[in-house]
C-alpha cells in the first residue's frame, strides 16, 4: 500500500453466488502503537501482530457491541499474551515477557512455531457485549499456528466450516478469515462443498507480501475475480487504550478501608502503570486519605 493510503483497515467481503463470508485485515499504525509501550524483542513481535490482528478480525466477524479479548498462558517466553478489539474498532494488546528464557535474546524477527513461544498454553476468546451476558471458550494451544487454533475453536463452537490465515513482521499484521454460512444460496452438499474448498484453497495461497503491502480490493482482487466476491466499505481501525486516572482510582478503592489504610501507612502513595500503553497514574497521600473517607460514608 502506498503511503498516503489508510492501511488500519478491515474489509468485509462475500460470495454473490455462494453461501460464503470473509473479512481482511491490515494493521500498521495501530499495531506498532500498540507494540511500542510493551518493549517487545524482536522475535515477539510476530506473534504479538497475529494475536492484534486474529482480535480485530474475530470482533468484526461477530458482528456485536462490545470486546473481544484473545489471551493466552503458557510456561514458555511468553507466559502471557494478549490482543483486544471492540466494534468500534479500537485496538490493543499487552505481552509478558519472562526474561529468564533465553529466547529472548534473540535477533530474529522470523515467526516461531508456536510451541516455540507459547510451549503447553492455553487460548482463551473471552466475548464481552456492551448488553448482555460475558461469555469465555477455552481451547488448547496445540495447533501449528494461532490461525489453526482459531479454525479449530470457530468450527467447534459455530459448528461452521471456518479458516484463518495471519501474516505479521516487527512492522504490520494482518489476516484473512472465511467461513461458509448455513445454505441459503445453494443447497446442494457437494456444490457447497466445492466452493469451500475452491474459496480456502485460493486464500490459503496468499503470500505475506501480498497480505501487507497490496490494498484490500487489489488482493480481493487477485484472489477471487472468478467468484462474484462483492466488497463491502472499510471500518477504519485504531490503537486506542482505555485506562484513565479514574479507572485507577475505582480499582484502588476496591482495595476497602482496611487495605487502603496500611497502603497509606506502608507507602504514602501508588503509581499505577497501564500495561497496555504505558499511562502513569500518581495517587499522594491525601488523595488515598480522601478515597478512604469517601469509603467510610458509604457504610
């Protein structure tokens, strides 16, 4: 893409004459904001653009108000990661690093296997409406990629066939996903069967350089021009964190009178940090005293 072209974007896509849906995303800006404030070695930073765009692409495809967070644990470099995307388009993610594996001296700037980094992990998709009831799958991390451990978690849940395919360096993210939606266009199993395979074998051959360097109609394009794809307007995506001095307070006050007291005592102060962009909140001493009167009134 070229410079004066909006790269954080993604794109909704389908099949005039088939019952199938896709979505393509491209991260710049927005993924290396979000990186900057983690410190990251070079060799996260792939999986950290997979876990960004997986995020963006799975809150879109849900079509809902509200967040999507992917996280997952693991004993290996990276005991902790994280990406989250809201329908209003709003990107983060944080990475826990631990120092103590040598892996994380390294130079490369090659995806790893995912074993590699996330060795014996766990994902989480955790789906939080803005209306409604928080729920959260688990699945394992037993996949050769992330995109593989999304496909499998989508195609159990939804019980749809589902792909995934992301592309990331130390520098953009992106990714494609398809799925194939319940008959209504063509009824026929073996017809629908072969524009499944025909639609994911032709998304399957999409290469890095394509995925985060070409614009999305190009690519669409180039992948699909024999299939009726029709492509829908962009939603503009961004970094955007959501902490602020006043979450910082709530979460202190949680802390009750008791614990709030010792922490005045012990301390005289809290600085907090959001792990997500870096944000310093400064709380002194009368201010924790002023929060641990405004807890007495409430009993």
């Amino acid at each position: 893409m070229s410079s004066d072209q909006q790269i954080d974007l993604i794109h909704r896509f389908l099949f005039d004459d088939s019952d199938l849906r896709g979505e393509l995303v491209t991260l710049e800006q927005s993924f290396q904001q979000a990186a900057s404030p983690q410190n990251l070695p070079k060799v996260f930073l792939p999986l950290y653009g997979e876990f960004m765009a997986a995020a963006a692409l799975v809150a879109d495809m849900l079509k809902f108000e509200g967040t999507i967070t992917l996280q997952a644990r693991s004993n290996g470099p990276l005991p902790l990661i994280m990406a989250e995307a809201n329908s209003k388009g709003h990107v983060r993610g944080f990475a826990q690093v631990d120092e103590q594996q040598s892996l994380v001296q390294s130079d490369s700037n090659e995806l790893l296997p995912l074993a590699a980094l996330l060795g014996g992990g766990v994902l989480s998709i955790t789906i939080d409406p803005d209306k409604g009831k928080r729920y959260q799958g688990i699945v394992p991390l037993d996949g050769a990629d992330l995109a593989e451990c999304l496909q499998h978690y989508f195609s159990q849940s939804e019980q749809l066939p589902t792909y995934f395919k992301l592309f990331a360096n130390e520098n953009k993210a992106g990714g494609i996903f398809l799925q194939c939606l319940p008959a209504q266009l063509v009824k026929d199993e073996e017809q629908r069967e072969e524009n499944w395979q025909t639609a994911r074998h032709l998304a399957s051959t999409t290469k890095a350089e394509e995925a985060l360097d070409l614009d999305h109609p190009t690519l669409l394009y180039r992948l699909y021009h024999e299939l009726q794809c029709r492509v829908f307007p962009p939603k503009q995506l961004s970094f955007r964190c959501h902490c602020s001095k006043e979450r910082s307070a709530n979460a202190i006050k949680t802390l009750g009178e008791v614990e709030l007291q010792a922490l005045i005592d012990e301390q005289g102060k809290v600085d907090m940090s959001c792990q997500f962009c870096g944000s310093n909140y400064h709380f002194d001493k009368t201010q924790l005293e002023g929060f641990k009167k405004e807890l007495g009134k409430r009993h």
